[in-house]
C-alpha cells in the first residue's frame, strides 16, 4: 500500500514507490529515466521541457506523460519528487516551481550559476519546508565511502595534498549550452565543480586561492587550473577542460603513502593504496546498475524521514561549493 502525506512541505510515512517528475529532456534525463526504471523504489511518471516537441518524444522513448511546465508538473497528484535537469540558468526557476507546490526537488549541480542564485534556492525551500538537495552524486558513491573510511583509518597520515582534475573535448557549438554563457556555461561550473567539491571535502575552504583560465570566443571558461592552500598547509591542484581529454582521476596524499581514487574518480570501482612507487593494496568499489540511483536512494531515505535537508549532503555544503567556484572564477578573472 502507498501512503504520502505532504505535510509542511515535507513528505512523511511510506512511500512504496515515489513517483518522480523530470524536468528537461536532455542526456541527464534520460539517464535519470533509466535510473529510475530500474528502482523498485521509484517509477518516472511525467516531464516537461522547455520544448513541447523534445519533451513528447522524450515521453513517449520512455512511456510518460507529459506536463506543459515546471508548475504543472509539480501540481500532478502522482508526482512525490521532482528532478530538475535543465540547464544551468533555468535550476532556480524550475526548482522553485515545485517547492512552491510542496514537491520536493533533486536539483543538478549545480544548484545555481553562483552563490547568491542558490541561495535565494535554499531561502524556498527551508522557507517553505519542502525536501531540496543537490544532486552531487558522486558523495553517494561507494567509492567516497571507502575513500573517507581509508583516510579515517590513518591508511596515507594526514591528508597533505588533492590532485583532481576533469575534462573532456565539449561540442564547440557556441549555441550548445556548454560555451552558451546565457545557459550558464563553461567548465569550471559544468566539470569543475567535481574536483572542487572533492578537495573541499576533504581539506576544508583554502586560504590562499590561485587560478588561471583559457575563454571561448563566447567569455565562458574553455579550460581553469586552480591552486589552493589549506588550513594546515595541505595544497589542492585542480583542473577542467572542455579542451582536453584529461585522466579524470583524484589523488588523496600524505606522509604514508596516496589513495589513488581510478578513473572516473567522481564514480569510479576502485581505489589504489601506493607507497613509494609500489602497490600496498587494491580496493574493489564497483558495483551492478546506474551510479545514480545512490543519490535517489538518499532522496527516498530523507523524505521516509520526514526530512527537508540530507544530512549527507546538506544544503549549506552546496553553498560552500557555489561561494568556493565564485571565488575561483573572480580569482581567474583577475589572473587575465
């Protein structure tokens, strides 16, 4: 039997399977449809998109209904959550369409093109008491388990040094929304804010950041390398691209050795412990079935909670990101 109750904003008792809405009809969203198909937790039921023509063949690939808007979406009595993937500059608006309904949203990272966007985002949701959390999955990930359990363990020391970097060669489109500044683009918010989550994490907001970047002829960020100082003395080197076909790998280093976290680091199955120039043990973290249904699973546990917040991944860590990325981009700005 299925019992949802909205009750300030918040959806409490048992949900045996939440019905989902997704807003926008590109790639993140078909990978959330599967993800979704394949939870018994979970069913797609409807999407919207800003294209009526993308969004009814986007509904009838995967067996939806289809919703005129964000609004309308969210106002549907079969959907318990919404998942916003649109583009960057549409994540506040689409977001606040459903929290203003009592729905509450995944929302993509990041949750806003800055800092001040995202937090007039978490201003409705904790306003209005309604469930919102930015889908970083990869702090979901066995992987991040097994990596933060290795370092607590004392398995390298003290962490003194993050590498991380992501990259690939984007679609040099100027319309396509990774060098359209009007959707938010570029590459230190669309790939950059995975390394950047990833040594915040872990060493803390710096003290000291440097940074250099390459633009489009558009005036988004092509390619960024930053430099960053830690409490303590602990560096982080950072890298995006949307030039180059990078390792997409993470190195977590102290006096007794590195954790190698392999390619794709952001969801990868296995992590290396090295010494020296030697191989002291190899961890296995893969796992059967989409990586994005650990963010999903944590959406249903909070929600079963009566949650409004994850306490794995609390808004207030979304906003650290967002002021850390404004702060590497003004940063950069100021670097020519």
């Amino acid at each position: 039997m299925l019992v949802t109750r909205r009750t300030g904003g918040a959806t409490v008792g048992f949900v045996e399977r939440f019905g989902w809405g997704i807003v926008g009809s590109g790639r993140m969203a078909e990978a959330m449809v599967a993800t979704l198909a394949e939870m018994r937790s979970a069913r797609p039921v409807a999407v919207t998109s800003r294209s009526p023509e993308r969004a009814a063949s986007f509904a009838a690939r995967h067996g939806l209904a289809v919703a005129a808007t964000p609004a309308t979406l969210a106002e549907r009595p079969d959907v318990d959550v919404v998942y916003v993937a649109s583009t960057h500059d549409r994540h506040v608006d689409d977001a606040v369409a459903a929290l203003e309904r009592g729905v509450p949203v995944l929302c993509e990272k990041p949750l806003a093109p800055s800092a001040k966007q995202a937090r007039r985002l978490v201003e409705v949701a904790r306003r209005e008491r309604v469930f919102l959390m930015e889908a970083m999955w990869m702090v979901f990930q066995p992987a991040w388990e097994v990596l933060l359990e290795l370092i607590d363990e004392g398995r390298i020391g003290a962490v003194r040094y993050v590498e991380a970097d992501f990259g690939f060669p984007a679609d040099p489109d100027p319309a396509r929304r990774w060098l359209d500044p009007r959707q938010a683009g570029g590459a230190l918010l669309d790939v950059g804010i995975y390394p950047v989550t990833f040594a915040r994490a872990l060493l803390g907001d710096p003290e000291v950041v440097a940074a250099v970047r390459v633009d489009a002829d558009t005036g988004v960020d092509l390619q960024l390398a930053a430099v960053m100082r830690h409490r303590g003395g602990a560096l982080s080197v950072l890298g995006c691209s949307f030039q180059a076909d990078t390792a997409i790998q993470a190195l977590v280093a102290g006096p007794e050795g590195r954790l190698v976290v392999r390619a794709p680091f952001h969801h990868s199955t296995s992590i290396e412990h090295r010494r020296r120039s030697k191989l002291v043990e190899t961890f296995d973290v893969g796992y059967v079935g989409s990586g994005y249904r650990f963010e999903v699973e944590e959406v249903h546990r909070c929600l079963r909670r009566g949650l409004v917040e994850s306490p794995r991944y609390p808004l207030d860590t979304s906003l650290g990101v967002l002021a850390l990325l404004d702060r590497i981009r003004d940063v950069s700005d100021r670097a020519g």
